[in-house]
C-alpha cells in the first residue's frame, strides 16, 4: 500500500508542475487528479447544473474511493494536484482517507498575491485565457484559506524552483527522488510541455 502526497495550493501555485515533477524522480509513482473527477461530472451534465463541481457530493465521494482504489492496489506513491480549500470538503475526502489508514502527506503550496499572479499572467494566454480569469478571481480566497492550520503543511514557493518544491515535499514525506540533472533549458521545456499538457478546452 503506497502513500498519498496530496498537493494543494491557489490556483496558479504550481501544483500540477510539481506532481509530474515529483513523478518523475520517485520511480513506481503515479499522478492521481481529482480535477478529472469534476470534469467528467461536468460532462455529464447539461449547462444549468453545472456549478463548482467541488461543491458536489458525488465529486468528493467520488475523489475519496478513487483514491482509495488507488491506494489499496498500487504498491508506489499516488500524488493528487488539487486546489482544496473548503475544511467541510478536506475532512471528507483527507480527513476519512487519514481514518482509514493510509499515510496522508499533506502540503499547501503558498506565494505571495504578486508571484501567483505573474505564473497566472505567464500561462494565461489563448485557450486557457478564461480559466486564469477564474484563478485570479478566486485566488485572494485561497490564499486566506490555506494558511489556516489544517492545511499545513505550508511550503513558501517565492523563491523556490519546481525541482527544490519537489526536493521539499519528498523530504517531510521520507521520500527519495532522483537527482535532478536537467539543465536550465530542459526545466523550461519540461515546464512548458507538461502546462500545454493539461490545457483545459471545457
């Protein structure tokens, strides 16, 4: 039975980035995305019911026994890249999964309004332009939420790379990653593939 790195963090704080970053390095691991989740919800159903999809309780049952499938039949890490902010919604799906046994590595990636905003402005071109209007609107909520103790642990991303992020979590977690050996050029580019990766069109 592995252990779940949950990363949470404002919208535009470098989660996504840091789970494949941490995938990468941490052989037998796997990305495991609440988000997916919430977007196939979100298919499913017409236009008027579609609402914050966290705020659905098939979407949080949903996450929990994903994860729990997950964690019972996989022997390697599972990590999860999900903005949480609502403590209701956190007890539900990590609060019960932490009940249930298994190893729970909680971290909220936080930076200052300023930093968040310039990822945002870097990203938030083309396709994606409406989505990072969303983040921008909901950030200075986020924020204020996960400083809140139950969401430590908190890792101050300002000054920190994505590899030092990852290097960060894997040693409060007891995890050992690979070294980091790409250059300056292959991190952007790594950087660059994994966000045009996990552009969003719904």
């Amino acid at each position: 039975m592995g252990a779940l790195v949950w990363v949470n963090g404002p919208f535009g704080g470098g989660k996504t980035q840091t789970a494949y970053e941490l995938k990468r390095r941490l052989p037998g691991s796997v990305v495991c995305d609440p988000e997916h989740v919430g977007f196939g919800l979100h298919r499913m159903l017409p236009p008027a019911l579609r609402g914050d999809f966290q705020d659905l309780p098939v979407w949080r049952q949903g996450v929990y026994d994903m994860l729990t499938l997950t964690l019972d039949g996989h022997p390697g890490t599972v990590i999860a890249p999900m903005t949480l902010v609502d403590a209701g919604y956190f007890a539900e799906i990590v609060g019960r999964l932490r009940e249930d046994g298994h190893a729970v590595h909680h971290f909220a990636l936080l930076a200052e309004r300023a930093t968040v905003l310039s990822r945002l402005r870097e990203r938030g071109l083309g396709p994606t332009a409406r989505r990072e209007s969303f983040a921008v609107a909901k950030l200075d909520h986020c924020l204020g939420r996960l400083v809140a103790p139950e969401f430590a642990e908190h890792i101050r991303t300002d000054r920190l790379t994505v590899p030092q992020v990852a290097d960060r979590i894997a040693a409060s977690a007891g995890l050992t990653l690979l070294p980091d050996t790409d250059s300056a050029l292959r991190h952007r580019v790594r950087r660059a593939w994994t966000g045009i990766r996990h552009i969003r069109f719904d």
